[in-house]
C-alpha cells in the first residue's frame, strides 16, 4: 500500500509539471513578442531579449500610434466589427426565432431550413463569389466584409437548438393572454435567450476583428484594409523590404515595429477574453442540448 | 394549437432579409459556377463569355500541379485531424487526473487562448521565434547544443511545423468537449471501481476511455468533412517560395490562379471539383456520425 501511495504521488507531480508546461507553451511565444515590443530597438534587433524587457520603453508604440495607416486599418476593423456584429446579432435572432417554431406549426420551416443547412454544404467557391461582390459594386466598401457573411448559418442553428429547449408552455401562455409573436419573441424569448445571443454575437465580433482574407481580395484601396488584413501584408513585406532602409514600408517592418503591432491588433481579444472565456463553454454545452 | 395567417406573414417577414442575403450571397455563387465552363471575361459577364465545356476541367488534369495540390491537401489534413484528436484526448484525460481547482482553471485560460488569436497574429509571432536567425525557440535549442533549425524554410520541416502549429493553436479549445464528457460519467463507476481496488491505470483503461469513447466517434467521423480543407489561412500566412512544392493546398492553389493569374475559368473549375467532393465529404460524415454517435444539427 505505502509504495502504491508513492507511485501515485510521483504520477501526481509529474501530470502537473507537464500540464505547467504545456500550458507555458502556449503563452510564451505571446509573451516574447510582447517584451520585443516593450524593449529598445537596439536589443530587439540583436535578438537578445528573452521573457522580460531590456532598455524598456513605449518609444515603439508611440511610433506606431502615430501612424496614420495604422489608424485607417483599426477604424476600418472597427466600423467592421460594430456593422457586421450588429447585423449578425440582428439577422441571428430573426431567423432563429420563427424556425425554432413546430413544423406543424410553421409548415414553411423545413424549407427554410434546407435552404440554411445547404449554405453549409455545399459552396459555389472563391471565384463566383469574388464575381458578385465585384458585379454589385461592393468593392472597396464595408459591405463586402459585412453582407456576405451576414447570415452566421452556425450560430443560428446554436440559437434555434437552445429556443427549442425552452418550455413550450411559456408561448402557450402568452397566446391564451392574447399575445402577438412580436411581444412572445422581445418579450419572453430574446431575454430567456441572453446568454447564447451574448455568446454567439461575442463569437462574430472576435470573427470580426479576425478577418483579413476578405479584406485582401475585396479592398482594393489599401487604405481600406482592416487591420488584420493590413498586419498581413506588413508581415509578408517583411523579408523583401531590407534593401532600402530608409523607406516607410522598412520602418514598418523593422522588428521592433512588428512586434508592437501584433501585440496592438491582438490586444481586443486579450480584453475581451475573460468574458469569452465565461460565455463560450456555456455556449457549446448549450447548443450540444437536443431533444 | 392554430397559426393564424397574421403570425405566418409576421414569420416570412422576420425570415426574409436573411433568406435575400444567402440567395445573393450564397446561391448565386453557386449559379456563378457556370464561369467553369467558359472563357470568362468580367466585362462580358455570365451570360456573354465564351462557352467552352469542359475544357477547364480536361485542362486541369493534365497539369502537373493539380495533382501535387490534391496530393499535399489530403496528406495535411489527415495528419491534422489525426494529431488534432490524439492531442486534446490525452491533454484532457491528464488534466482530469489533476485536482487542485486553480491550477486546472489556469491551465485552461491559457491553452484556449491561441484558438481566439488569427492566423496573421500567430504567424507573425511563429515565424519570429521560430527564425533562424536569432529566433528565440533556436536560441533555446543551441543551449543544448542543437544547431539552428530552419523551420519554415526546409520542406521537410515545414510540413511538420503545419500540423505542430496547428495542434498548438487549437488543442486547447478542442479539450472542451472531451473535458465536459468526462464530467458526464457518473462517479459511482470510479468509486465501485475503487473498492474493488482498480489502479488508476485501470480505471482510465476501463472506466474513463470507453466514457467518452462516443464524443471520440463523433468527432472523428465529423472531422472527416474536412479533409479537403487542409488550413488555408495557416498555410497562406506561413508558406513562402522554398517550401511551396510540399506545401501548396488546393485553396491557395485557386487563390494564386484565380485572383492572381486572372485563370477564372480554370480557378473555378478547381473550386467546383473540390466543393463536389467537400459536399460528400459532409453529407457522408454526417450520416456516420447519426448512425454510430446518434448526432443530428437539429
């Protein structure tokens, strides 16, 4: 019993120092870039610089900042995350509530929800698509980055799973008061649903901020690029532009630079992340919930 | 209980903006399919290019490059999707063995994290410690003696570091399935197993495996929608030139042939084959995972 107990503890030690690790594993390589950006050009450019800062100063973010590139990609991201969150949250709660209905009910619902699911499907590819945004003159306008992914088909399912769960009495209710669906969705369903529309609409702002393939072939203008989309191209510039090194793209590129803006394009997400954290478990364990 | 018509315009009309958005942007890219079978031209559009059959789709087969891009999507992802199931399954069952709350709650606030940064964010930051010039994950592995590696410029290297980066960026947020199955089997099993005196080891082998062994079936038969999809937003902000042959999937090979060479019809081509075989994919994972995990989306 007592060598058992021993071998046990042993076990016990070892998992946590693996699970240490892992876990260190995944903030260290944030963490470094974060110090880089915290350290003087001198050393950051000499590669010296470990897990805590060298020649500390916030000289690199006051350049960045004063870039006016800079702050047309983050308000560009911003006008994206506001619009397309807004128009997500909107179109997720209108389509989710009339479909989450009995099909003896709503007779048209298996019909709309084919039409949904198929999206998820089956796709008509890059290149159409790339052809309607062109053909409808979004080009070069938030709309291209709003509209097409308007309908998150995903995070309505979430939502019409959770709103079939919900106790039917409650809308039995409501129509024998005399009750129009409008008041039975504002009134009963969208504040029982709170907690998943908080999660899914948490869910397309951080999609959002991390688009950049659509900002890429539907912005032509860079100026309109958002920011993720802006730090890509920065990022592929970086190897090519060591000839001139006076050049703005070079002042962009240079280490110390680049480091300070992944660390400012990851910050949202960094804020946001307690409340992600808290909502997006409850979110998956809730749409997993079926009859 | 009766619908009355009031309720059912009210219905259509909620449904409406919605339904016009996927018609706009959903299904009349599938109409823009057509575009694979012509000599497309912009300015004449749809309707006016030059038809040409399947041409763009003969043509297809005989460049070389197509089959290496199937060869490279379907060998990236499947070892993704092996390393992406083994991965979280064995972090999870270690993390269940570990009991101090504080400590688990710490470990899952950092391991979820990367799964929330993008691409463009987590490759910049790879490609800079993992350089090899002066990259910090080099510099670690000289202490040891270790000559500096050249992680995303050697080929053979590269397609290693795809799936470890991948693993990196999403083990963590895979866990949580695993994690809320092991919550869901019952403690009585453990604690019966206990008295009868099962080691540890025994109880993970009898008791916790075949206890998530479904949502283990599930998900491999769900993962098996994606193997056509082999990380384009990974691989296009980590490939570069030097490791293109093993590299370069079927998305970034549209992407460059498409957008980049102007080739539409030969792009589409490439998309509408790979959405033809995606769509049985899916409807074929699907229906595995109805028939053996009891899975439905609604």
């Amino acid at each position: 019993m007592r060598i058992r107990l021993h071998r046990l503890q042993a076990f016990d030690i070892l998992n946590y120092v693996v699970l240490a690790a892992v876990s260190l594993l995944c903030l260290v390589p944030i963490w470094h870039i974060a110090m880089v950006s915290l350290s003087g050009e001198g050393p950051a450019n000499q590669y010296i610089v470990g897990l805590v800062p060298i020649e500390f100063s916030l000289s690199n973010y006051a350049t960045v900042l004063r870039l006016d590139k800079f702050w047309d990609a983050f308000g560009m991201s911003a006008a994206r995350v506001a619009l397309g969150g807004l128009v997500n949250f909107l179109l997720t709660v209108m389509m989710a509530y009339p479909l989450s209905k009995e099909t003896s009910y709503f007779k048209s619902r298996n019909v709309y929800i084919w039409a949904l699911v198929f999206t998820m499907l089956f796709s008509g590819g890059l290149i159409p698509a790339y052809m309607i945004i062109n053909e409808l003159h979004l080009i070069d306008t938030i709309w291209a980055l709003v509209l097409p992914g308007a309908v998150p088909v995903f995070n309505v399912i979430l939502m019409i799973n959770f709103m079939r769960q919900l106790p039917k009495e409650l809308e039995e209710a409501c129509l024998v008061d005399g009750a129009s669906q409008w008041a039975i969705m504002t009134r009963i369903y969208v504040p029982l649903s709170l907690p998943v529309i908080a999660t899914v609409t948490l869910f397309s702002v951080v999609g959002h901020w991390n688009a950049w393939f659509d900002g890429l072939i539907y912005m032509n203008q860079t100026e309109k690029y958002p920011l993720q989309t802006y730090l890509h191209v920065v990022l592929a510039s970086r190897n090519l532009v060591n000839a001139d090194e006076n050049s703005v793209m070079a002042s962009l590129t240079d280490r110390s630079a680049i480091s300070t803006q992944i660390i400012l394009a990851s910050l949202p997400i960094l804020v946001v992340y307690p409340f992600l954290q808290r909502f997006f478990i409850h979110g998956i364990v809730m749409g997993s919930v079926k009859e | 209980m009766k619908i009355t018509g009031k309720d059912r315009a009210f219905f259509h009309l909620l449904l409406a903006p919605g339904m016009l958005l996927l018609i706009v942007f959903a299904y009349l890219p599938m109409v823009g399919i057509v575009i694979a079978f012509q000599e497309f031209n912009p300015t004449k559009g749809f309707i006016y290019s030059e038809w040409v059959g399947l041409e763009h789709v003969r043509f297809l087969f005989e460049l070389p490059d197509t089959l290496q891009t199937v060869r490279n999507t379907v060998e990236i992802s499947l070892m993704k999707i092996a390393a992406g199931l083994i991965v979280p399954i064995a972090f999870a069952l270690l993390l269940n063995e570990a009991r101090i709350v504080w400590f688990k709650r710490t470990v899952q606030s950092l391991v979820y994290l990367p799964h929330f940064l993008s691409w463009v964010i987590l490759g910049g930051i790879l490609v800079d410690v993992l350089s090899i010039n002066g990259g910090a994950f080099n510099q670690a592995l000289s202490w040891f003696g270790i000559q500096p590696i050249f992680f995303f410029g050697d080929e053979g290297w590269f397609r290693f570091m795809l799936i470890a980066t991948d693993v990196w960026k999403e083990f963590g947020f895979s866990t949580i399935v695993y994690l809320a199955a092991l919550t869901g089997i019952n403690p009585a099993l453990y604690e019966a197993a206990s008295i009868d005196g099962a080691s540890r080891w025994q109880r993970t082998i009898y008791i916790t495996i075949p206890g998530i062994l479904p949502v283990v079936v599930l998900m491999s038969t769900l993962s098996l929608g994606n193997v056509l999809n082999a990380g384009f937003d990974q691989i296009f902000n980590l490939y570069n030139p030097m490791v293109i042959g093993t590299s370069d999937i079927i998305d970034t090979y549209i992407y460059r042939m498409g957008l980049i060479q102007a080739q539409y019809g030969l792009a589409t081509a490439i998309g509408l084959l790979k959405s033809l075989i995606g769509f049985a994919l899916i409807v074929t994972s699907y229906r595995l995972a109805y028939r053996y995990a009891n899975y439905r989306i609604f």
